[in-house]
C-alpha cells in the first residue's frame, strides 16, 4: 500500500488531503464512497454533492465509449441513475447516492474527451452535481477516510482488480 499527501485547488481553495493506492487504485481520503455501487461524492462549500465513477470501476469497466446524462433541473431518488454508461467491458447506470435535483453534469467535457472519467476519475473526470434534500441522513451509510480504504481493499481483493489509466 502507497500513501501521499499533497495540496490540490478543489473548488478554488487549497487544502491538504492524503491519497491511498491500492493495488495501483486511488483511494482519496477526503471524498465519501459508496462502495458498493462504485460511486465517489465531494461535499462542496455550497452544500451541493460532486458524484463521479471510481478509480476501481473505470478500470473495470475498461474505456468508456458513450455516456448518458440526466438533464439539469431533473430531480432524482436516492439510487436512481444520473448518468449511464456505455464502455467497451460494460453498460449500466451509474446510481446517485442521494436524493436530490441534478445542477450540473459534465456532459460537455466527455464530449470533448470520452475518456475524461478513465484518465482523471476524481477530478475532470466527475459526471454530475446534485443538490442533495437530505444530505445528513442519506450520507450516514456512505464510507470516508480509513472506513473507505478497508472496505475497498477487500472489494478489490475479492474482485481481483489492478487499476490502471487510459493513455488513448
């Protein structure tokens, strides 16, 4: 296991953070998981939720090849799909940890490059934001720091995964 610190500009400020790699899968200790479903979640300053695919779920789902976006303004259950995604191992949903009302998807950005999620997954790579209606409940069940690591570790041990990022 390989551990780091840095400092890194998220949503124009700086702050320390650690990052875990895991089997060459990248851990950061400052988003919440819901690991069962491959999904990370940022808690933005202004309340809204950043959601985006997995380290270990794009390397296992291999290159992404068409995404599917719901509209801003859409409102969606807890669980439901934001965006849905076509790759060439895997198509299916990617499901919205909380309930809420989709302000913003990265659509434009995969239009540019399809393979934005497969290079940088938890940055440029996110896929919507949500403003969450009950952020306090539905985030109880979600995993963050070493919580996250453990209960990654053992999914990437039983699943076999070895992470790794497109170049092409």
């Amino acid at each position: 296991m390989l551990s780091w610190s840095r400092k890194e500009s998220l949503a124009g400020k700086v702050s320390d953070f650690s990052m875990t790699f895991w089997k060459g899968c990248e851990i950061p200790d400052d988003l919440y998981f819901d690991v069962d479903q491959d999904v990370w979640i940022r808690l933005e300053q202004d309340g809204q939720v950043t959601i985006g695919m997995t380290d270990p779920a794009q390397a296992r789902c291999g290159k992404i090849v068409h995404m599917h976006f719901k509209k801003v303004g859409k409102r969606l259950e807890q669980g439901k799909s934001v965006v849905t995604v076509e790759s060439a191992k895997w198509a299916g949903p990617v499901p919205t940890p909380v309930s809420g009302t989709v302000t913003a998807n990265n659509e434009d950005a995969f239009r540019e490059d399809i393979l934005i999620a497969n290079r940088d997954p938890y940055g440029a790579g996110w896929m919507a934001r949500i403003q969450p209606e009950n952020w306090k409940q539905e985030s109880a069940v979600l995993l963050k720091g070493e919580a996250a690591l453990e209960s990654y570790k053992a999914r990437i041990e039983e699943m076999g995964i070895t992470c790794f990022r497109c170049a092409d």
